[in-house]
C-alpha cells in the first residue's frame, strides 16, 4: 500500500513502471519522473484504463486519487465508462472556461520548475490577466486559432514552396536551364552585324 513518503521516494527509471496501492489503485512512474494515479478495469467486454491525476504541485494528494477511485467504481457499476465521462467533462469544460479559467488551470496542473512556475505565473499577472478580465480575449483560447482554416493555410503553403523552388532553380542551375525546367523559353539575342554587310542586306 502506497504512502505520502514512498511516493515521495520513488525514483525515475529507464522504462515506465508500476507500483500498487490499493483496491486495483496504483502509480506509474515514467522516466521523465513524473508520477500519475491509474486505475485498469473493464467494461463492456473492453478492458479500459483511467488517469486520475497527477502526484505532486499541482497535481492530487493520495487521498484525492482514493476518493476518485471509489467514484469511478461507481460509475463502471452502473455501466458508465469512467474514462469516457472523464474526456466528456473535459471537452465540455474547454468549451465553457475562460482563458483566465485556462491559463489557472495550467498554471497549476503543468509540469514545471517551481521558479519557472513563479516566472510564468508573473508574466501573464503583468500582461495577460488584465486583458483577460477586460474582455479582450476570446472566451475559449481554443477559438484564437479557429480564424486559420486548412484551405487557406494549404494555398499559402503552396505559394511559398513554389517560390523557393523557383528560386533554388534559379541560383543552382542558371537562367536558361531554370527557364527551361519551368518551361518559359528563354530570351535570345540575334548576332550584331558583319562591319562589311550593307544595311538590309543578310550577313
């Protein structure tokens, strides 16, 4: 059974592992060190696996991962599946939560040095909370990026490659050549004339 000190023990190591606690409980320690609460169950003939949350700042205590356990036994007793409704909720949070609502969670929930925490945390204080609160963001942060549509972005993307193909022809292969490869016929010059030749008259 796991405790606040052997959590706080376990070391990273060079592959994922386990270490159980209780009632089909157990963390998986990865080797970045970062250690989360899981639990394997099955439903409908599928066998599922649901996270809980993370252990340590910003994350949930031992107790808080037993708590959720229990709730999820009690949804896959009524024939819900916990990590479903677990996605479900949080499609429906991204779309209700204001960025500040957001950018709190994250700032909480995301793995980091606690003087890199304090340094983010500072900077969107100085310049983003206040924009936030005064409406100037959109309400889901999700929607800053809905404006850039794949079509146009492709068209742009083809432009630009086409560009640099035009201009690598041209510096690599020479004007002619590069004429050549894009089919546009390149510039001719007639010859001067002989000095003896008369005016009208061909070389």
């Amino acid at each position: 059974m796991l405790t606040d000190t052997k959590l706080r023990n376990l070391k990273p190591q060079d592959k994922l592992y386990k270490v159980n606690d209780r009632d089909g409980l157990y963390v998986a320690v990865t080797p970045a060190g970062a250690i989360s609460f899981r639990y394997n169950y099955a439903i409908h003939g599928r066998q599922e696996t649901v996270t809980f949350g993370r252990y340590g700042t910003g994350g949930i205590t031992l107790s808080e991962a037993r708590e959720r356990l229990n709730e999820a036994k009690k949804l896959i007793a009524a024939g819900t599946s916990p990590a479903k409704e677990k996605a479900r909720a949080k499609a429906r949070l991204r779309g209700s939560e204001t960025f500040a609502e957001w950018a709190e969670k994250w700032l909480r929930g995301y793995q980091m040095a606690d003087s890199t925490r304090d340094m983010r945390r500072s900077v969107y204080d100085r310049d983003l909370r206040r924009s936030s609160a005064a409406g100037s963001w959109p309400r889901s942060p999700m929607r800053i990026c809905a404006p850039i549509s794949t079509p146009s972005w492709s068209a742009a993307h083809r432009q630009r490659r086409s560009m640099r193909v035009r201009s690598s022809l041209r510096s690599s292969v020479g004007p002619s050549s590069a004429a050549r490869r894009l089919k546009t016929p390149p510039i001719r010059c007639a010859p001067p004339p002989s000095p003896n030749s008369s005016p009208g008259t061909a070389p």
